[in-house]
C-alpha cells in the first residue's frame, strides 16, 4: 500500500499500546500481502492469473471482499469496476512526456472490462476473458483501516485512530473526550487544510485528483477512470466522504469522483457527510 | 478553513437502520471485522444493577408457629469496560423459632441463629464465549460453607443459541452446638450443561442438566438419631420454556424439573406464571403456582419415633425426607418508578401435605405444614 500510515493512540500505557499496534500492523500486512498485486503468491495474482482459464478458490474474507465490490458496482451502475485496473496498462502517470492514450490503444482494455462476466460464488471467482484482472483498489486499504480501530477496540483501546495513506478511522474521541480534527487537503496547494471534520468514531476517506495524474495543456488527467470510455474523471477535483467506517468512506468517495454531476444525489442518498471541491474549485455542499 | 461540522451520524455503527439510506453502509457491515462486534460481546451486559432485598419468612403447623427468617439482600452487576462483569451479593439471615418439627413427641431443637453469605462472580466476555469465576461464603454459627465455581457459556454467531458449562464445588463445614458430630466436613462437586435457544422473538426454552457428588456429613445433628449415607448424588433435570403473547403484553412461563437423589427420593416440581402487562404506569402482575412432589428416602421412618430404627443402619425421622406433595401459589407485583428504579411485592403461600403426593402414597403421621413469604425488591438500573 502506498502512501503514509499512522496509528495514533492516547489514554494507554506504551507497553498495552505497542502491543496493540503490533496486532494491528501484523494485519495490515496481512491484508496487503493477501490482497496485493505486486506480489506473484497474492490471491489477485492467482485469480488474474488464472483468467480465461479455471476458477479460483476462495475463503470467506476474499467472498465478502468481492460481495462489497458487487454492491459498489450496483450502487454505482457499474462506475465502481473492480475489473478497470486493465486501463492501467494504457495509463502512465510517471511517462515522461505525458501521453493521452487514443482510442485505438483504449479499446482493446475496455473489453476486458466488466464485472458483470465475472463468475462468483460463496466457494470461487473466475475471470471469463484472458487478460482480465481485479483489484480491491477504493476498499482494501480502507477494509484494512476499519480492522485496525476492531483490533485496537479489541485491545481496549478507547482513543485513537488509524490513518492508512490519508483514509483516516477514529476508535473513539480524545481522552478528553472531544473529537479528532481531521484536515483536508487541498486538492491543489500540498500541505494546506482546505477543511476538516471532527471525528469521533467514525472514518474520513477522500479521493482526488492529485494522487496520480498529469497536466497536458491545461488539462488534468488523473488515475480515477471511466470503465466506459476508459478516460479520466474531470467533474472534481476531490471528494471528501465522512461515514461510519471507512470503507464506505472510500467506496463512496470513489463512486463520486465516477459519478461526477450525479455525485450529491448518491452521496446524500447513502446517507453520508460530504465535501466535495469541483473543478472550478467550488466547494460543495454550499450550504454547510 | 472552515470546520466542518460532520461529526453527526458517524456514530452508533451497530444500528445503521436508524440512519437514512446507507446501501453501501449496510453491505460493509458484512464484512468481516470491521464493526468490533468481537471485543464489544454483544452478550455483555452494559447497564449496572443494585439491588435491595428484604424477605420475611414464617412457617407455621397447626396450632404452632415455628420458624421466623428475616433477611435483607444486596446485589449488584457492574460492568467493567466492554467485556468484563463483576456482580456480587450478600444477604444476612437471622432466624428465630423452633427447629423443623417431624413429629409431635420431640418438641425441637430451639433455634436463634442468624446466617452471614456472600457471592461474587467475575465474568468475561471474548468473542462467543463468556468465562465466569466465582466465589461464595455461607457462615452461620455452627455452619460454614465455602465454595467456588466455573462457568463458561458460548454464544451462536446469532446469539439465539447458549450452551453453558459449569462445575462447582462446595466445601462444608459443620461444627453442631450440641456437640454431635463436631468438626465434621462434606465436599461436593457439581456439573451442569445447558443449552437457551430462542425458538423466535418470542419464545424462548431452556434445559439444563446437573450432576451432583458429594461426601461427608449429611445427617442433621439436632435430630436425634438421625444417620445418612455419607455420599449422595443427585442428578436433576430442569427445563423452561416462556412465551410472550403480544397482543395482551403477557408472557406465559413454565417450568419442570426432575430431581433424582441417591437418598432414594425423587421430586417432581412443574412451575405455571403468567407475567401480565397493565397498561398503567408499566406495572406488571405475575400470578405464579407451583406444584411439588417427592416421594421418600429410603432411609425416612414414619412416625411414631423411633420405630425402625435399627442401630447401625441409616436412619431419619425428618419429615422433609418423607412423601408428600406441596402447592406454592404467589403473586408478584412489579413497577418502575424514577430514574431507573424499580419495585416489586411478592407475597407466597406454601402447603405442604402427604395426601398431595401423586406418585405413591405420602407418608402417614405427618402434618400439614405451612408458610408464607413476603418479599420486597428496589432495583436500580445504572
């Protein structure tokens, strides 16, 4: 997993904090090591590997995994596709000069896009069409984040929270008992604060177009893509998500960067806190 | 920079109902982990309780009083974090009268004792299971019984289903103030399995299995005579079932347990109560009736006293070992009143008659025996 992580804990002594921490490191690297797709003995590499030809086994926690990316994919008519990591291969954030792949270049990937063909069940997943893969990016990092305030909680810590790469998880308030203020960046000035929400217990997620992206002619063009056209998202800059766990901050967050005007709508319908700062560089919701 | 004030409806994960909308929010929570459902053992109770008892207690036979027992109770349940229970009571008895009366010929032992007891239980919850450890002391003046027990009880994923485990032990001794038998001990050892399914909101039935053993002084030193084995085992069967009529705010309680001793005796007890909701102020009234059974040690020897006694044998003239069959009706009237406190009046009534048994014939020669409770409960749920 890229990016910074943080566990923070208060109102512990060290020694029942670090071993807290340690239970919750270990399962993140679990988490990473089950689900990456870097590494060739990771259960996405066997699935994708395994794509055009047999089904992979699955255990409980990689169904329930799939299950959630199923309900992405309804709640966001198919936007959030846990099949469109394909496009990668035509998109090169770090290529220099920058290049726009055409269509011709596009077309080929888009085919192999659809999580609808995919085969699943409680047991197994197969990948129909050879070339085919699936990735948890949106869910994984934040499925790992709500894991980790569960084993802190478990340990009886009641004060903290887990920030995984900037998706944050509060396990309860500071010990005095008021919330964390957690800022959000903003999406063009690196290290200022456009915002920030107070959390308690529940989990702040944000998805934007400054992870990865490159400017070509005044144009962004950022690593959240249409499974459509294959094409960067335009409509936000960032989407920042507040709900109880994080991983429905992240999916969320991420489905509304996708559904770009039909964003508010979706975001107030799953009933969670948002802000969001749109290309012109409004933020929204006005009201708050 | 603008605070934004999201912190509203982030919280309470485990009730996503309440909120609006939350597809994703619903599905999320299927996942594994994710919601501390583990650390925070549902099962767990998260409310304190004390509570304040007095019982009074009088039995009588024709034409005579006998015994009087007042006892003030304390109890309390106190949550410690998510998963830990701590709950502890004491109750101090002093009693008064004539000791049980078998026969008109002995006139009893007199009897002005008063007994001390405590209990405390620690419980923790991990996952599905719940351990409880616990702790009780009984002292009277010639009397002291100490004991400790073990339970552990798994929860189904649903929680619908609970299996209880549990041992105990007891360790008694008896040191009589007449002398008999002094310094004499009894240990005994007991196992229970159990299972509480609840068939549907709204029913719900329970069985428990216990086994006990034990080994030591059984007899009871103020009776003259009275000898019995020095071990005794007894396995007793008891299941319960309610059901909750919603429509009239009511819920059906039965009750039946078996109770098979080595002494010779075996009991029947079958419990009826009706816990009827009144639409005023919350007060609930439970009408209650119990109808007991037991037919006779095999060692109990009818009156007159002492016949059949032979030296050397076991022997007993105490009439609770004999045949006979009891009824006890009671009502129990229970209402909230503020800020978590609760009241409730119980009044019972127990009759005690050799022509009640129905399994056999009750014992001749004994009489009928009465008593009566009255009992008062302050609750306060914190």
């Amino acid at each position: 997993m890229a990016g910074e992580h943080e566990i923070h804990i208060a109102g512990a002594d060290a020694d029942s904090a670090r071993r807290a921490a340690d239970d919750a490191i270990a399962d993140v690297a679990r988490i990473e090591a089950k689900y990456s797709r870097y590494r060739d003995d990771s259960i996405l590499s066997r699935i994708n590997a395994a794509a055009g030809k047999q089904a992979v086994a699955v255990d409980d926690e990689t169904h329930a995994l799939l299950r959630y990316a199923d309900q992405c994919h309804a709640q966001s008519d198919g936007l959030f596709d846990i099949t469109s990591g394909v496009l990668r291969r035509a998109w090169n954030f770090r290529r220099e000069p920058p290049h726009v792949p055409s269509h011709a270049e596009l077309a080929p990937l888009l085919e192999l896009i659809g999580w609808h063909d995919v085969e699943w069940d409680e047991r197994c997943v197969r990948l129909p069409r050879a070339g085919m893969e699936i990735d948890f990016g949106g869910i994984g990092k934040e499925y790992a984040a709500d894991r980790v305030a569960t084993i802190l909680i478990g340990h009886g810590l009641r004060h903290g929270f887990v920030n995984l790469g900037g998706d944050v998880r509060a396990l309860g308030p500071q010990v005095d008992g008021t919330p964390w203020r957690v800022g959000i960046r903003h999406p063009r000035a690196q290290d200022v604060a456009l915002a920030g929400f107070d959390l308690v217990d529940g989990a702040l997620a944000t998805s934007g177009d400054y992870e990865r992206y490159f400017d070509l002619d005044g144009k962004r063009y950022c690593h959240i893509l249409d499974p459509r056209t294959g094409m960067p998202v335009t409509w936000w800059q960032s989407v920042s998500v507040v709900a109880p766990l994080c991983v429905v901050a992240g999916s969320c967050a991420t489905i509304a960067m996708l559904r770009e005007a039909d964003a508010p709508s979706f975001l107030d319908a799953q009933g969670v806190a948002w802000l969001g700062v749109a290309a012109d560089g409004t933020v929204l919701p006005a009201t708050r | 920079m603008a605070w934004v004030e999201a912190a509203v409806g982030v919280t309470r994960v485990e009730r996503p109902h309440e909120k609006r909308g939350g597809a994703l929010l619903l599905s999320a929570l299927a996942l594994p982990g994710v919601v501390p459902t583990d650390a925070n053992a549902q099962s767990a109770p998260d409310k304190g309780i004390f509570e304040a008892q007095y019982l009074s207690y009088r039995d009588w036979q024709p034409g005579r009083n006998r015994m009087k027992v007042d006892a003030p109770a304390f109890y309390a349940l106190m949550p410690i974090g998510d998963t830990w229970v701590v709950e502890g009571g004491m109750v101090y008895d002093s009693m008064s009268g004539a000791s049980p009366l078998y026969f008109n010929v002995l006139s009893g032992a007199s009897v002005g004792d008063y007994r001390t007891a405590g209990d405390i239980k620690v419980t923790k919850y991990v996952g599905n299971q719940a351990v409880s450890v616990g702790a009780f002391v009984s002292s009277e003046q010639d009397f002291l019984s100490r004991g400790a027990s073990l339970n552990v009880q798994y929860f189904s994923e649903d929680r619908n289903r609970t299996w209880l485990l549990g041992v105990a032990g007891t360790n008694d001794r008896i040191n009589a103030t007449n002398g008999v038998a002094p310094n004499s001990t009894r240990n005994s050892v007991e196992f229970v399995v159990g299972i509480t399914q609840a068939l549907s909101p709204s029913d719900i039935v329970q069985s428990n299995l216990t086994y006990y053993t034990g080994h030591g002084y059984y007899s009871d030193p103020y009776k003259p005579l009275d000898t019995r084995p020095s071990d005794r085992q007894t396995w007793a069967w008891l299941t319960r079932y309610n059901h909750y009529f919603a429509d009239a705010d009511a819920t059906l309680k039965l009750g039946y347990r078996l109770l098979l001793d080595s002494f010779g005796s075996t009991s029947n007890a079958v419990d009826v109560a009706w816990a009827q909701g009144l639409p005023w102020y919350g007060i609930a009234v439970t009408p209650a009736l119990r109808f007991y059974t037991q037919t006779a040690a095999n060692f109990y020897k009818n009156p007159p006293f002492p016949s059949g006694y032979v030296d050397g044998d076991n022997y007993s003239a105490d009439t609770r070992l004999a045949s006979f069959g009891a009824i006890t009706a009671g009502v129990t009237v229970a209402a909230p009143l503020w800020d978590g406190w609760n009241v409730s009046l119980r009044a019972d009534y127990y009759r005690q008659d050799p022509d009640w048994q129905i399994f056999g014939t009750g014992s001749p020669g004994i009489q009928i025996f009465a008593a009566r409770w009255f009992q008062v409960n302050l609750t306060k749920n914190f």
